[in-house]
C-alpha cells in the first residue's frame, strides 16, 4: 500500500525538522566550547554527519543554526494576543501571549541555557537577534496601536511593544545565568511585573498640551 502525496509531505516535513535539531544541537555544543566565532560551517556539517551542501539546504548561514527561524514564533505570539479578549488590558494580553509561547516552545533544559548563552557571545549573533525584534514588532504593532485610545497611538504601540519584547528577552537570558532557579515563565511575570502601568495597559489618558 502507498503512502498518498499528503502523507509523503509531512513525512518529509518532519524528518526535515529532525535533521535541522540535530544539526543545531551539535552545532550549539561546538559553539558551546570553543567560540561561535570560531567554528566553521564545515566543522559543523563534519560533526553532524552531513555535507556542506546539505547545511546550506537546511540553514542559510552560520547564525540561523542558533537563532533558528523567528518568524513562525512571531505569528505565534502574535495569533495568541489576536485571541485575547478586547476588554483585558494590552499589558495583561501581551504577558499572557508571551508566556504562551514558552508553554508551546518545548524542552527548557541546560542545552537551552546553552544557546541562549551563544546567542549573546557575539556580535553577529546580537545582530541578527536585533533583526527579530523588528520582525515581531511588525507583527504585534498593528493590533496593539488598534487597541489604544487617545493621541500617539502608533508611536504608544511601538513603545509597548518594544517593552514587551524587552521584557521577553531579559527574561530567558536570565533564566540562562548559571545557577538560576526560577522558570522562564516565573522569570518573564517578574519582568512584565516591572511595566504593570496605566499607560502599558491602554488605559491611560494621552494629552494634547500644545
């Protein structure tokens, strides 16, 4: 009995994201120990046991091997906040998004803290990650900025949003400082916690003194 052309696609789909992990995995380890910066993409493929041609396949430079692809956990989050109910406050909303998408993100082990600790060990790294938040604030601005009353609510929503993020980012790094007991998501309340205002909850008055 044949598999239909559905069933072959998702069985390719899936052993393609089993091959991604692992080659993130390794590639993480090597970083890990001896520098991003000083590990090539052909010591990579070598210790995953694959080409370099099929590294490419899988991720386009270096870098994405620990930054991954940010875009499908933007529309996540974004989708979430999308859900929640109009009447709760923006800030509530964006927590309550964020925290969903650790629930959703998996395993949060050492080999977790480990990336995240590559992810800030060099410049091209920070850079790319700088290229995420401008991604996610794209996604999430516009729902925000149609949740807010009063004057300025575009540059409001960007600030908002901007925050929230922040306070995503500060939170796994953290939870990624050796010797950190506290969950990421015990982390990220305690962040969000910092910026529990009127004005982050779109409640707040904007006036105009000109």
């Amino acid at each position: 009995m044949t598999s239909s052309p559905a069933a072959r696609n998702v069985l390719r789909a899936i052993t393609r994201e089993s091959v991604r992990a692992h080659v993130a995995e390794v590639a993480i380890e090597l970083y890990a120990h001896r520098g991003f910066d000083n590990v090539t993409v052909e010591e990579v493929a070598a210790a995953a046991g694959i080409s370099t041609r099929s590294f490419h396949r899988y991720f386009p430079a270096k870098e994405d091997t620990v930054i991954g692809d940010p875009g499908p956990w933007g529309e996540f989050v974004r989708d979430e906040f999308a859900a929640r109910p109009a009447e709760e406050p923006l800030w509530r909303s964006l927590h309550a998004s964020f925290d969903a998408l650790l629930r959703a993100g998996g395993k949060q082990g050492e080999r977790q803290k480990r990336g995240l600790r590559v992810l800030t060990s060099t410049a091209s790294l920070r850079s790319r990650h700088i290229e995420k938040h401008l991604l996610w604030e794209g996604m999430l601005t516009p729902l925000v900025e149609a949740r807010l009353p009063g004057l300025d609510a575009a540059l409001r929503a960007r600030v908002i949003v901007q925050a929230s993020i922040v306070c995503f980012d500060v939170a796994l790094a953290a939870w990624a400082v050796a010797g950190e007991k506290r969950s990421p998501r015990e982390l990220l309340a305690a962040t969000f916690d910092q910026f529990d205002t009127p004005a982050t909850s779109g409640t707040a008055p904007v006036h105009d003194e000109r």
